[in-house]
C-alpha cells in the first residue's frame, strides 16, 4: 500500500491531503487507518509527535461521522491548548474536498462563554483539554451522549500534567462509545492502568520497533561541559548551526528567563516559554517564533508540550530532562514530516551515565562531540 486510496481513504479526503502535500502514509498511517475504517475497535497504539498520527487516527474519525447528523459523535482529548488547535486546524484541513464536517476545539486560557457560544452551532467533533471539557459537560453546555469514537493523543503527555482523573471522568460518562483509541509516545505504568480500566481486553496493540519511538531521523550528540561552560558551549553550537532554528530546553522558569537574555545580550533572536507565563504572553513569542522572528525558543518540558512548528534543526538539552520519556518528547520537536535534526545533550561529567541509560531503554546511540 503506497498511497492513501490504496488505504481505504476517500478520494475526497485524498484531494485535501494532497494539497497539503500529503501524499505518501507514513509507517503508523499504513498500520493504523486500515485497521480503523473497518470494524470499531479498540486500539492502542506507540507513536512519536511527527509521525503523522494526527491523519492516522484523524482520517479514519472523520469517515465514521455522519455529516446529516448534527450531534457530537467524535471527541480527541488533547493535553494542550496549542495540540487541541493544531488537531482541530487539521481536521478541518482535511476535509476541504468532502461533506462539511464542523470541528470546535476548546480549551482553558480563553473564556469559556465565548466556547459555549461556538458550540451551539452544530458541531461534529470536539477536540478538547480534558479539564476545559469537563467544566462544558458541569454547565450542560456540550451533550456527548451521541459519542461514538474517543482519541487519546499524547495520552502520557495527559497523564504527566496530572489529568489521570480527569481522563477517568470523562471515559466513565461517555454512554455510546463503540471504540477508543489511546496514541502515546511511551506506555508508563498509568497508561496502563488507563487502558485496563476503560478499553476492551482485545484492543488491538500496533507494536512498533525502539527504533520507529524515536524518530531515526535524529541525530542524538552530546557534548561534555562544567556547568559553568554549558553557555560557551551553546554558543558555539548555535554558531555552528548557521541561521537555522530550534528549541534550548531548561528545567525552571528562572532558566529558562536567564538563558533567554543571555542569548539576546549575544544577539542571537531568543524568546522564553515556561508554564507562569500567561496565556496572551506565551501566544505572542508563539508567534514570534513561528513567523521566524525568532530563532530559538528556550521552554521548559510543560511549555513546549503540543508545540508543532516544522523546519526546526535541532534541540539542545541545556538542562537534562527528568527520565527516558520526557527526552523523547524533547527530541521529537525537530526532525519531524521526514526531515533530519540534531538532539544536541550538553552534560556535565557526572552526567554520562544517564545517556548510557537513555541509549539502552530507548535503543538510540549518542555520539560524542567535542567542544
């Protein structure tokens, strides 16, 4: 199968991908969209931001809707503002060449008046943050009792901001679910317990190699530096890196603010993202970023969640992530829709063993570069 008709996608839906430039199915579309156009299902399945999952799981959704129906009959719970944007667009991208399919995505950070006010006109699919939804549902202002199909994306995404609850809540009211389907990156212990509880035995797993989790489209170095030198070394690296565009992770708000002026004190076009930020203030160097006013964003791991920005070449790991999992959802920021990238670690020396562990439970290599 080397084409989306040959998937069973319709040739409406054919014509609005190919005018994105959507034309060959990646690895998880050509596993997972045959598989839910046919019978409903449940299905979990392992894949990295950028692997196209949004059209895998998105096509197939948008298939099973019935345009004559003016009800909800899909919902795609998001971890993000930016993610539950970015799917809704999508979506609506999609079906440009087919019956109008109406897509509302709601979230927190906006006024939620002006939300129940969209979704009084008939709407199809919500694609939701689960605690934005949950407060809809309270007011009686969304009616999912017509819901048939549930999407988790980043479901581990979800559950490391604390939202397993949440997610408990909303797949125990969702009465006429025929079939949910959990996409993740990694499948910690609580993903686990998600899918025990609330998919069937039989769900169908999509199994992927370590090798297709993280991107091998990444380039994974690492340099070693006192800490006192990590600045030096981004430096350099930045410099080596001509005009080209990337995400500088740190672990703290404060970090992330100092490392930003720093940059800007060496005119490199720099701009912070952290989680205190408010909403108006994170859309603004959003946006900065992706009109390429600015040409590194320095976040920490909760800002940049759901952050899709195409055409970055590197990420640079100022500040080491916390575990295994939060480096793939790091790394997965650059190379992404088939293009390469570097994940460039800077680490102090006490700090070599956790590559050695991340290239054992992720199957990766890092290779050495010296400063």
């Amino acid at each position: 199968m080397n084409n989306f008709e040959d998937l069973g996608i319709a040739p409406g839906f054919v014509q609005g991908l190919a005018e994105l430039n959507i034309i060959e199915p990646t690895n998880i579309q050509r596993k997972v969209i045959p598989l839910l156009l046919g019978e409903a299902t449940d299905l979990v399945a392992q894949a990295q931001t950028g692997t196209g999952k949004t059209a895998a799981y998105g096509l197939p959704l948008l298939a099973k809707v019935d345009p004559d129906q003016k009800q909800v009959q899909g919902l795609v719970l998001c971890p993000t503002r930016e993610l539950a944007q970015q799917v809704a667009k999508q979506l609506f991208r999609f079906t440009k060449y087919t019956d109008k399919i109406f897509t509302e995505a709601v979230y927190g950070g906006e006024y939620i008046d002006k939300q129940i006010t969209k979704l009084q006109r008939p709407t199809h699919i919500i694609v939701a943050t689960p605690g934005r939804l949950i407060d809809l549902v309270k007011r009686k202002a969304v009616d999912l009792s017509k819901v048939k199909h549930v999407v988790l994306d980043e479901a581990d995404e979800m559950l490391s901001m604390g939202f397993k609850d949440e997610l408990d809540e909303i797949l125990d009211f969702l009465p006429e679910v025929k079939s949910t389907w959990l996409f993740s990156a990694t499948i910690p212990q609580g993903i686990q317990e998600i899918i025990s509880s609330h998919l069937s035995e039989d769900a169908v797993r999509i199994a992927v190699n370590k090798e297709d989790v993280v991107n091998n489209k990444i380039t994974h170095q690492f340099e070693v530096a006192e800490d006192m030198d990590k600045f030096r070394a981004l430096m350099r690296f930045l410099s080596e890196q001509g005009d080209q565009r990337g995400v500088v992770f740190c672990k703290t708000k404060a970090a992330t603010e100092e490392l930003a002026i720093f940059l800007v004190d060496e005119e490199v076009a720099a701009g912070a993202i952290h989680g205190d930020l408010y909403q108006k203030e994170r859309e603004k160097v959003m946006r900065a970023f992706k009109k390429e006013n600015i040409r590194v964003l320095v976040a920490t791991d909760i800002a940049a969640r759901g952050m899709d920005i195409s055409n970055l070449a590197f990420v640079v790991h100022y500040e080491m992530p916390e575990n295994h999992e939060a480096y793939t959802h790091r790394s997965g920021r650059t190379a992404r829709a088939g293009e390469t990238g570097i994940s460039r670690c800077l680490v102090n020396p006490s700090q070599v063993r956790i590559l050695k562990n991340y290239e054992r439970s992720l199957g990766i290599s890092f290779e050495r570069v010296n400063g």
